[in-house]
C-alpha cells in the first residue's frame, strides 16, 4: 500500500481522529492531515488551500465536540439546550444543519484540485436519515423488519401497529445516532413496558448509559410524543437471537464490498450498543455455531446492504440474527460506523482496509 496524502474532516480532538491518525502512521501508511468542521464553516479555511492533485478527502463524525454540534445545530434553525448536562439534541435540527454543511463543503470541493473522496454526501446524508435507508434497503430486497410510516404521535403508532397486528415495536429517531432516542415498546392491553435509552425529566428529554424503564401508559405517551416531534422510525420488534445467555446482534464494517471486521454485541436487554455497557460477544464462537454456510449468508446479507448505496467504499452495517440464526435482517447502515478498536480482518484494521480499498480500486481504474 503506498502512501497518501489524506485530509481528515473532523473535530480535531475527538477519539476517532486520534485512532485514524494513529492507525495510519509510518511506512505505507498516510499523511493525515486535519481541518475541523467549524474552521470550514466559519469561513477560517477553504478547502481549496488544503486539497492537493491525488488527495484522499475523509468526512468523519462531527460528534465528540459540542462546539461542532451546537453550530450544526443553529444552522438547522433550533438552539441546542443543555448538551453538557446530556439533554438530548434536536435531532432534526442537527441533520439540517449537517445536510446544509456538507452540501457547502462538497461545493467547495467542486472547485479544489483532481483528488479522491472516501465518501459521497449522498451517502452520508442517506445513511444518517434511517427512514430513507430502509426504503433504500427494501427496495433493494434487502431483509429488513417491516416498518410503520410517518408516525405522529402515541396515538398514530397505535392505530397502525394495531392494524398490522403487531403489539411490539422499535422506536427510533429519524435522524438518530448511537441508540440516542431509541425505545423498545411492548404492549398488552393496560399493560405497557418500554425500555429506553431516554430519560425524561421536568419535560425534557436527556440521553442515558443506564436503560430505563417505564411502566404507565401516561409515561409512555409523553415519551413517544416527544420524540415524534423529532421524526420517527418505527419497526416492528423482531425477536433477537439469544448467544451464551445473552442478546446479540451484529456490526459488519463491509469495505470494498465485501464484509470484514465484525462485532458482536451482546447485551441482557434488547438494545445492544456498547456504550452502553455492553459487552463485545466471542465472533469465532458465534461463526462455529452458525457454520460456514450460514456465516457466508450472514456475511451476503451485510454485503447486500453496503450494495444498496452504489459506489460507497465502507459502512458499518447492523444486523440481527433471529432465534436459531434463522434469519438475518438489517435494522441501520452506519456512516461512521467503522471505529472498532482493536479489531483487525487479514492484519489490518478498519483505517487501513478503507484505506487499500480505495488506493486499490485507483490502481485498478487507471490500467
């Protein structure tokens, strides 16, 4: 692999810039270098000082800065509340202003010198609003649980759900990240039991490591009442498959179309993210129970879903594997959904996959 110029679009001093620097460090590697979203916003920086002929140009998260978060926040029309405190942002807000920011900087890149992106802004902008990408997916006949449209309110989900017979669902925000928002909801007549990563206090809504749980119905429908005004997607709850006593389920980064690092994350509850205290599950012992096979589907059905977006070099793929690994379905593809520490496939770690992928695919293209 040789070495790039590679120009890194991210908060400066976020983990992840740190690990992709890092990774790519030394011999064959890349020189990386960093500009952060809000010297590009502010007008502090153009684009067309920074990309030299052949440089590689990396969108990364804008999270992990509240600075950032805030300025994208304002440009999508809404203040940003008690960030520090882990109020949870307008999310709709937040997406409109990074829709708005990208479209700026890719139109700055339109004029920069002959170079090479990682990622399209079409992607990017698809892959952050989980309605479209489902659409995406299904139209693609991609497996994915069935979903309600344009849910309102408590109310709305109801009456649909009832038509559709279902009395469990998945309740995200639309423009949602890192199972913020995100409320596991189950019904039986009087009774109710939503689990959620929400905690709701004095009418406001705060992010949680810690599940909660509510248990009324009046609770339930100010909870999902709120969130509505965000946007939704609402799934049906298909049953998780249970792996050493716990749930699983899977995140497949595919790179280059072909599916590579994977955890599995395994939790007690049905929401699995590990920054919530959850635990990376054994992959090889997953794979010998699932079998060469059925691991090869497993590993089509990721693939499946980074091919949905043509052209995207990587995405973190989320998948669940039904009781019995009967079945695999695809619940989000991630934008950035490749930090995976420590986790290497064939040497290499995430970085450095996307990294040969594309230098590979610029060599195949110019022979």
């Amino acid at each position: 692999m040789n070495a790039a110029d590679l120009l890194l679009i991210a908060p400066s001093a976020g983990r992840r810039a740190g690990a992709l620097q890092a990774s790519l460090a030394g011999p064959g590697g890349a020189e990386v270098r960093m500009v952060s979203y809000l010297n590009l916003l502010r007008g502090q920086v153009h684009l067309e000082d920074l990309v030299r002929p052949g440089t590689v140009v990396r969108f990364d998260s804008p999270g992990e800065d509240l600075a950032t978060e805030r300025e994208l926040i304002r440009r999508g029309g809404e203040e940003a509340g008690n960030l520090e405190g882990g109020e949870l942002a307008p999310t709709h807000a937040w997406y409109a202003g990074f829709a708005g920011a990208l479209r700026e900087l890719e139109t700055q890149l339109q004029t920069c010198a002959p170079h090479r992106r990682m990622q399209r802004t079409e992607h990017l902008l698809s892959m952050f609003d989980k309605p479209a990408t489902h659409a995406r997916l299904e139209a693609a006949g991609v497996p994915v649980p069935p979903a309600l449209h344009g849910v309102s309110s408590t109310e709305d989900l109801l009456a649909q759900a009832r038509a559709q017979g279902w009395s469990r669902v998945f309740v995200k925000l639309a423009y949602g990240s890192s199972g913020s928002g995100a409320v596991a909801l189950q019904w039986s007549g009087a009774r109710v039991a939503a689990v959620t990563t929400v905690r709701m206090e004095g009418g406001r809504l705060y992010n949680s490591r810690v599940l909660v749980r509510y248990n009324t119905w009046p609770e339930v429908q100010a909870l999902i009442d709120a969130l509505a005004r965000q946007g939704l997607q609402v799934e049906r709850w298909l049953p998780k498959a249970d792996f050493g006593g716990r749930t699983i389920d899977l995140r497949v980064v595919v790179i280059g179309g072909r599916a590579q690092h994977t955890l599995v994350r395994s939790a007690r509850g049905p929401i699995t993210n590990l920054h919530l205290g959850n635990e990376r599950g054994d992959l090889p012992a997953l794979i010998r129970a699932l079998g060469e096979d059925r691991w090869a589907q497993v590993q089509q059905v990721a693939q499946q879903a980074l091919a949905a977006f043509p052209g995207a070099l990587y995405g973190g793929v989320d998948l669940l594997l039904t009781p019995g690994f009967r079945r695999a379905a695809v619940l989000e593809v991630n934008a950035f959904g490749d930090y995976h520490r420590g986790v290497l496939f064939g040497g290499l770690d995430t970085y450095q996959a996307e990294l040969r992928a594309l230098l590979e695919n610029q060599h195949a293209a110019s022979t």
